[in-house]
C-alpha cells in the first residue's frame, strides 16, 4: 500500500512524540538522580543532562510543530518508557549512589533503542541529522555513566 504524505506525516509525527514523552521521562529521571547525588559531583552532570533532554525536547517538538502536528502533552509518559525510570525516586531517596548509576543506565538504555527503532524509518533528512545527533551525545551520556559506575564499582 502507497502512503500519502499526510500518512507519512502522521507517522513520523507519533514517532518524534515517542521521543517527545521519553525524552520528558529522562529529564525526570535525571531531576531525581540529581537529588540522590547531592554529596557527589554527579549533581552537576546530572543537571546537564537533564538540560540536553530538554534541548531534546524543544528540537523534536519544532520538527512536530513544522509538520502540522500537536507535540505530545507534559503528561509523563506510560508503560514502558514510565517503568524504565520509575525505581530511580527510590534510589535516589536512599541516596544509594550505585543504585542510582544502575537506574540511570537503565533509563538511558531505553532512551537509545527508542531512538534506535525511530532512526531505522525512513526519515527526511533534516529529521535524520538531528535524531543521529541526538542519538550520539545520548551514547556520550551512556558511556559517562558506565564509566562512573565502573569507577565505583572498582572503588569498593
């Protein structure tokens, strides 16, 4: 079956308000883990990575806007992408550092096959360019918080 561009529209537009809703859930996620680190210099990298998320977020929510479509709402998002950082309040209210590292990885992980998924459609090229760009300061974040956790993990 051909697609319409009003279908393919329709399309990309739910799949950058898939991104729009876990990249919400990420700045969440990281608020949270900012408030467990307090006594760490984590605090601050957290806080920058909750800034990136929502850079993230304003990017997709202009390609959605360019398309005539209504970015996805300030609800946080369900299911899975709300479950990849439910345990980090937890965490973060027990101040358990490693466990906050391991939530963090966690969240993160899910954040990139989401985007993974997304960058395998077709896209247009503009599209494209920033969910890669995206896609590879998301991996930076990830590689950042292995490492800390590997350094920990080491330190004991």
């Amino acid at each position: 079956m051909m697609l319409t561009t009003s279908n393919t529209n329709i399309g990309l537009i739910s799949n950058l308000n898939t991104l729009i809703e876990i990249n919400r859930d990420a700045v969440m996620g990281f608020m949270r883990a900012a408030e467990g680190m307090t006594d760490s210099g984590w605090y601050p990298q957290f806080n920058n990575f909750t800034r990136r998320h929502q850079m993230f977020i304003n990017d997709l929510e202009k390609f959605v806007i360019s398309l005539s479509g209504e970015p996805a709402s300030e609800r946080v998002a369900t299911g899975v992408f709300r479950h990849a950082w439910l345990d980090i309040s937890n965490a973060a209210s027990r101040g358990d550092e490693n466990l906050i590292l391991a939530e963090c990885l966690r969240g993160e992980n899910m954040v990139l096959h989401v985007y993974e998924t997304v960058l395998q459609h077709e896209l247009p090229a503009s599209v494209f360019q920033i969910l890669q760009t995206h896609y590879d300061e998301l991996r930076n974040e990830l590689s950042h918080i292995k490492g800390a956790q590997q350094t920990k993990y080491e330190s004991r």
